[in-house]
C-alpha cells in the first residue's frame, strides 16, 4: 500500500523545532570532535612520541573502520526506520552511545592511543546510527509542502550550533585561565564533555516534541533485520538494470570518498607538517563560517550553468585543493585552501543529491535514496586507509637506515605530503566516471522501465 505525506504547514511547530534542533545538538560532535579536536589531541596527547606517520596511519585507520561498521549496519536500520518501529527511541539510543562514548573521552589517558580509538570509533557509531532515525523521522513531522524548508532548517541550525560550540571551545584552550581551567590540555578534555552535555541537553526538545507515527505491528521488529538484507537486495538488482543510476553513484562514491577524507583527515595533515593547533583549528572554523553561505550561493550557481557543470567544477576545485595542499608551505597557505574547501563542500553535497534525483524512478525515490544514503555511508573508507597505507610506504621507502632528527622530520613531511597527493586518485577516477553518465539516456530508460517493459 503507497504511504502519502501528511500535507500541513507547520513550518514553524514545536514538533519542527524538535526535529530540527537535534541537527543543532549533535552537529557538536561533527566539528568540535571529528574535525577538530580529536585529531590533534590524539597526535598531540593520545599518541605523543608516536612517529607521525604511525599515527596518521592508526587514525585513519580507526576511521575507515567505523565509517565500515555504520555502512554495513545502515541497510538494517534503514529497515527498521522504514517499518515505523520506534524511530525516535532508536534515535536516543544511539545518541545516547555517542553522548557517552564522547563524555569518557575525558578520562583516556595520556600515551592510551589504542582507547582513544576504541572510544572515538564507538562515538562515530552512535553518531551515524542516529542519524539515520534522525533522517526517518522527516516526514513525521514535516507536511509535503513543508519538507524542504524544514530539511534546510536542520541543516543550517546544525551549521550554527556546530560552530557556535566549536567556537566557545576554541577560546577554552586559547584562554584556559579565563574559563579557571589550569591549561590547554585539561581545556580540551573538557571540550569534550562540553559536546556531549550540549548535545544530550538539546536531544530532550527532540525526546519532548518530536511526535511519532507509529505503523509497525507486534513481531515486526525482528522481521526488520532480514528485511533489511532483502531491501538492499532487491534495490541492487533495480539499480544494476538502469545503468546510467549505477555509474553515477560508483562516480558519486569515489568523488565522495575523497571529500570525507579531507573533512576527516585535513587537521592531522596539517600537525604532519609541523603547523599548531591553534592555526589549524581557525582554519576549521573558516570551513565552518565560509560553508553555510557558500552552499547557498553554489545551489544559485547551478542554475546559471545547470547541476552537471556544477559538480565537475568543485571535483576541479578539490583536485586542485589536495595538489596545493601537497606543495604548500605556511599557514597563510593553510587558510586560503580552507576557504576554498569551504566554498565547494556543501555545493558537492547538494548538487550530488539533486543530480541522482534525475536519473532515478519518482515514484521509488525513497528505495532509492535509501541506496543512496548507504554509499554515502560508506565514504571516507578508501581515502583514510589510502592517506595511512601512502604514508607508511613512503615512510618506508625514504627512511634511512640511522636517520637524524632533521631527516626524521623531513621524511615524515614529505610522506604526509605523498599521502594526501593519493587522494587525488579518488577525484580522478570519479570525475572519470561522471563523465559518462548520460542524464538525458538515463530519463529515457526510468521511463521505459516504469512502463513496465524493462527488468525489475
């Protein structure tokens, strides 16, 4: 039976408000933890005296696993979202797993690298099961008129209370004094607990005001799990008859991979190369603040020189971002490519989605975008473990036999600097695969399929 959208328009109700606020709450995490702290106080504190090299390789790794583990767990809780079985308790639950996993990060030790990563995985396994609940419960409280001006209502609340933490979290460890903490590094373990008091503060409005339309029956809860393996199935066969929708999202893979590895792995490039932290966490907070209105102008962009041009200009700019990155010497150099990430991160993002809506069934665009969704998961596998393994290699390849301290250091930057010129391999080959997806042949065939005269 074909489920409609409520059509209301309580843009402005609390049940809005609700939902959108969680995007303020856990967008903390985001930037204070993943982009921002984590990093530096894991090659700083977590792993000090650890080779530098090591240490990227140990934190990319760590993320390329968790980002796997969400992937793979993502079919199956897309299944239970899909069923309408307690959306929003699942949602709380895992909030509640990344609340607390981000509060102990307080307690790991100096030199106790292996738990910070242990600890900080389990943070971004909270992180991205919520999110798909999160994402499910949109059109619970959205009318269909109403569902994208309420979207773009969590995303810009997220973009603000992201940075807004992050800044207050900033002027901690420049002036830990002002705020009566002894020094930087207690500042930081307290930013910490920071994210994860605001972000359990601020899920209550979602726990109170968010309502839930419940359509499950007792024992489908169980049935979720198998159901989630069929779905993705039963999804990969359709998408493996309209080959133009399957290009696309192998290019949309690989171009994404690369972003979310210079989201995730930018900072500890920068410590590679000797730069502080208070330099790299001023570049973040350019990303921040240039990001939110550079989506919108990039959307208006696309209109002028259409979605297709669009995306293979910023794959452009993001090559050009990482082959600079490669030769760049100051921290001036740092910030100016900080701006320009931030100019063409949220357009790529936007652009992407709107682009796969072209080529896909209108009448399944929920199935599909589940598939979507999943692939998007799955980024920033390739280019953490890629930027680790490069390192290592070079490291290993350059290293001599009784180095100095001054060829130490100079090995390890130019390995950094080969790892993150591997990045640009993931561009190349999903710009190369863009390139020969055909957006009018792939209208063509949705519409002869859903005349029922192709494969189903």
């Amino acid at each position: 039976m074909k489920k409609t959208r409520r059509k209301n328009g309580a843009g402005h109700s609390k049940s809005v408000w609700g939902w959108a606020i969680y995007d303020w709450a856990n967008s903390a995490f985001a930037t204070t933890v993943m982009a921002g702290f984590f990093p530096i106080f894991f090659k700083q504190y977590w792993s000090a005296g650890t080779d530098v090299n090591l240490s990227t390789a140990q934190l990319g790794f760590s993320n390329s696993a968790a980002s796997l583990f969400v992937a793979c767990m993502a079919p199956v809780l897309g299944a239970v979202a899909d069923k309408g079985f307690a959306k929003k308790r699942f949602l709380l639950s895992f909030a509640l797993l990344g609340i607390v996993m981000t509060a102990s990060l307080f307690w790991v030790e100096k030199g106790e690298w292996f738990a910070a990563v242990c600890v900080y995985a389990l943070g971004v396994v909270g992180f991205s099961g919520a999110n798909v609940f999160y994402d499910s419960l949109l059109p619970d409280v959205a009318g269909e008129d109403r569902i994208d001006a309420v979207s773009s209502l969590g995303f810009s609340l997220g973009y603000l209370g992201g940075g807004l933490l992050f800044l207050i979290n900033v002027l901690m460890t420049r002036n830990p004094g002002v705020f009566g903490l002894p020094d930087a590094q207690v500042a930081v373990r307290v930013s910490f607990l920071s994210v994860a008091m605001w972000w359990a503060a601020f899920s209550l409005f979602t726990l109170f005001w968010v309502p839930e339309a419940r359509h499950s029956k007792p024992g489908q809860k169980t049935a979720a799990i198998p159901a989630g393996f069929r779905q993705l199935l039963s999804t990969f066969r359709k998408v493996k008859h309209l080959r133009w929708v399957f290009l696309f999202l192998l290019a949309y893979f690989f171009y994404m991979d690369g972003v979310s590895t210079i989201i995730r792995m930018a900072v500890d490039y920068g410590l590679s190369l000797g730069f502080g932290k208070n330099e790299l966490i001023l570049a973040l907070l350019i990303v921040q603040f240039v990001g939110f209105p550079a989506a919108l102008a990039f959307g208006r962009f696309s209109r002028i020189v259409g979605a297709r041009r669009s995306i293979y200009l910023a794959i452009l700019v993001y090559i050009g971002i990482t082959l600079g990155g490669t030769m760049m010497q100051s921290v001036r150099d740092f910030y100016l490519l900080a701006a320009m990430i931030g100019l063409v991160q949220g357009g790529i993002q936007a652009l992407s989605r709107s682009y796969y809506s072209r080529l896909i069934p209108w009448d399944s665009s929920g199935e599909y975008y589940g598939f979507f969704n999943m692939l998007g998961k799955f980024a920033a596998i390739l280019g953490p473990a890629l930027m680790g393994g490069v390192g290592l290699m070079v490291r290993q390849l350059l290293m001599p036999s009784s180095p100095s301290e001054q060829e130490l250091v100079q090995v390890g930057q130019l390995a950094a600097r080969w790892s993150l010129g591997s990045v640009v391999l993931l561009f190349l080959i999903g710009g190369a695969l863009f390139f020969f997806v055909d957006e009018e042949k792939g209208r063509e065939q949705v519409s002869y399929l859903s005349a029922g005269k192709g494969a189903s």
